[in-house]
C-alpha cells in the first residue's frame, strides 16, 4: 500500500488494521494473534491504551460484521428487518 501523506500513527493504524484482518488467515501456530511484534511495538509506542482499545474494537468490529455478512450473504442497509425484530431493538 501507498502510505504517501499519512503521518506515522496513520500508518501504524493502518499496518494494524491489515494484519488484523489479513492475519487471521494465518494459522495459530504462526503468529497467535496475526498482529507482528513490530506492530505491537509501534502501537505502544504511538498510541496510549485507551487509543489502542478504540483502535481494536473498531478494526475487528468491522471485520465481524464484514465477515457475518459474507457467511450470511446478506447485503446491510438493503432493507429493513422484520417488524417484531425492530419492536424488540427498540
């Protein structure tokens, strides 16, 4: 990837965003978690532990729902769900 006019932590939030989500192909044996020790460094290093935690939800928050719409082959925001689904979330 291109990483021309982002500053380093953009890069680091990058860099960790593409081992979360494409290193979870790996098998465990390989790297547990598919985040590389040089990551993990940099993001200590950038970023404090509340940013960390933000950046962790959101990059596998995505990947989960991009992941269950695959499995489910469902388009989201196509329509709406059923009606007593709504009147429970409610």
């Amino acid at each position: 990837m291109n990483y021309h006019g982002f500053d380093e932590r953009d890069k680091i939030a990058i860099r960790f965003a593409e081992e979360a989500t494409l290193g979870m192909q790996q098998t465990v044996t390989e790297e547990p978690s598919g985040i590389s020790e040089d990551t993990r460094e940099w993001l200590m290093r950038y970023f404090s532990e509340i940013e960390r935690l933000e950046l962790i939800m959101g990059v596998t928050g995505f990947n989960f729902l991009n992941r269950f719409n695959r499995i489910t082959e469902s388009e989201p925001d196509k329509e709406l769900p059923p009606q007593e689904l709504l009147d429970i979330i409610r």
